[in-house]
C-alpha cells in the first residue's frame, strides 16, 4: 500500500464500549527517528501505544509497519517488535542477568545456540552500562536501571521497532539523558522508535511530536514546527497554551495544516 518502512496510521479509531478513546488518527512514524508522543493523562498515549504493538486491534482504520497491514502480519510483526509497557513487567526477585536469561528464553528464536544468547545478552547489559548491576536483584537497583533492564529485554532479539511506554518516568534529568542517547543510537540503526513521555526535557532530541488530547491528534511534527503552529516561545508552555481553547479547535487547526498533509499514508 505504502514504501514507507516504518508506522503508518490509516484513519484509526479506538474505542471501548461505546466510549471513544482515540478518534481518527492518521499518522506515519518514520524508522530512523524516534517519535514522542505527549499530551495530559488520559489523553490516549499508552492506548496509541497498544494499538501499535497489536494489544489491543483498531475499532476501524489500519495500522500499516513496513507496508504489512498488522493485523494480517501479527506473528511476523511480533518478532520484529520491542514493546516496554507502562509498568514494569520483570520480576523484582530476580537479578538483571536472570531476567535477561529469562527473556532471552521467551523472545530469541529456537535455532539460537545458547552461546550466541549468551553473547547477545552480554552485549545488550553492557551497552546500557548495566555490566557492574548484573547480580544483583531488580528490587535493589534505580529507577533508571530498572528502566534501562525493561528495554534492555526488548533489545535482545534486536527489535525493527521499540515502542517504550512512559519513558521518563521514575527517571532524573541525567538519567533520562542516558535513555535518549541509547535511543537514539537504536534509531540511528534505521529502527523505528516510539515512546511516550510526560517530559519536555529531551524534546530537542526526537525527530517527531505527536500530541494528543483527550483522544484527539492535535498535532505531528518537529519541535520547531510545533513553536510556530501554537505560537509559543518554548516547548514548557504547550500545555497552558492548550487550554485556552476547545480541543477541537486545537484538532481543526492541526488537521487543515499543511503539517497533517504530510502524515498522511498516501503522502510520499
Ligand atoms: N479498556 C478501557 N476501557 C475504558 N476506558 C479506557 C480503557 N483503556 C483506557 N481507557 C481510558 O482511555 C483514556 C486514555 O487512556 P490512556 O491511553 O491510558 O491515556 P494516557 O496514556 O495518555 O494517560 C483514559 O481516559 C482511560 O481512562
Ligand atoms: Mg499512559
């Protein structure tokens, strides 16, 4: 249907009973890059976030990665996918080498010898600078190392695309810079990174912006391109900004932009 490699959004909705969490959204997020999702709680970032990673299926409209319409390529897409969710999924008991060994177990394919795991698993904890935290248990380490283990798991089967739930939660400004710089090196590896984050620290350093609110897209774009369409000096006063008009207002504006042209699945 479409060349473009990474996600793309055809019109998709989500809702639940007959409540509508997400409304017609259509959207492309590009391999390369890492797109961050914002918008106030509730706003329907972790239900995008589900629809990508096919927790949850779309009530109408299609999700599109590597061209593959998602709900026909599950099997196939799932092997290709790192998906860190809100809340932590590893066990605290555990050490970080046992949930390595754990996840190395469920996620790499069966004709990997036990010494390539190994290899791959001693790659991935020491590329997150876990290396001197291997034995000790998950309920001893930071926030920030646990987050790093959450996606270190994920990067075992070395995924085309991370989806990261709540990036920056539980995570101080250093910290956070570390994650991104990790980010960042998997999207320099031409792979598609989506998280979501209630942070505008490290905003500077994603490629796109999507903002929702209350289910509504309301804008995608770069940071600089975000400033012009709201009309603020910095990305701090977004959400202020927002409030002073109806969320429709906000959505009309965005999707008669030249901005939502250019997510379109049919745009090249
Ligand atoms: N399965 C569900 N049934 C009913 N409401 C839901 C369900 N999942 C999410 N919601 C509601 O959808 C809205 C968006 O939720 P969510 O995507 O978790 O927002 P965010 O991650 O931006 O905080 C919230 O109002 C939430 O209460
Ligand atoms: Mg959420």
């Amino acid at each position: 249907m479409n060349s473009n490699a990474g996600f793309s959004l055809n019109q998709v909705t989500y809702r639940a009973g007959s409540r509508m969490i997400l409304q017609e959204t259509s959207l492309r997020l590009n391999p390369g890059e890492i797109t961050a999702v914002i918008g106030p709680s509730g706003s329907g970032k972790s239900t995008l976030l589900k629809l990508l990673a096919t927790v949850w299926n779309p009530s109408s409209g299609t999700v599109y990665f590597q061209g593959q319409d998602l709900k026909d390529s599950r099997a196939d897409y799932r092997m290709k996918l790192g998906y860190a969710p809100q809340d932590d999924v590893i066990h605290r008991d555990l050490t970080v080498e046992d949930s390595f060994r754990f996840a190395a177990e469920l996620r790499l394919p069966e004709w990997v010898t036990p010494e390539v795991a190994q290899q791959r698993m001693d790659a991935v904890i020491e590329g997150l600078g876990l290396g001197e935290r291997r034995r000790h248990r998950i309920s001893k380490l930071s926030g920030g190392q646990r987050k790093r283990v959450n996606v270190g798991v994920e990067l075992l089967a070395d995924p085309e695309a991370l989806l990261m739930d709540e990036a920056a939660s539980g995570l101080d400004p250093a910290t956070e810079g570390d994650l991104m710089k990790i980010l960042a090196e998997i999207a320099e590896q031409g792979k598609t990174v989506v998280l979501t984050t209630h942070s505008m620290e490290y905003l500077d350093q994603v490629q796109k912006i999507v903002l929702l609110a209350q289910g509504l897209l309301i804008f995608a774009g770069s940071l600089a391109e975000l400033l012009v369409h709201f009309n603020i000096p910095h990305i701090a006063e977004v959400f202020k900004k927002i409030r002073e008009r109806e969320v429709g207002y906000w959505h009309t504006r965005y999707i008669s932009s030249a901005l939502a042209t250019r997510q379109s699945p049919y745009s090249s």
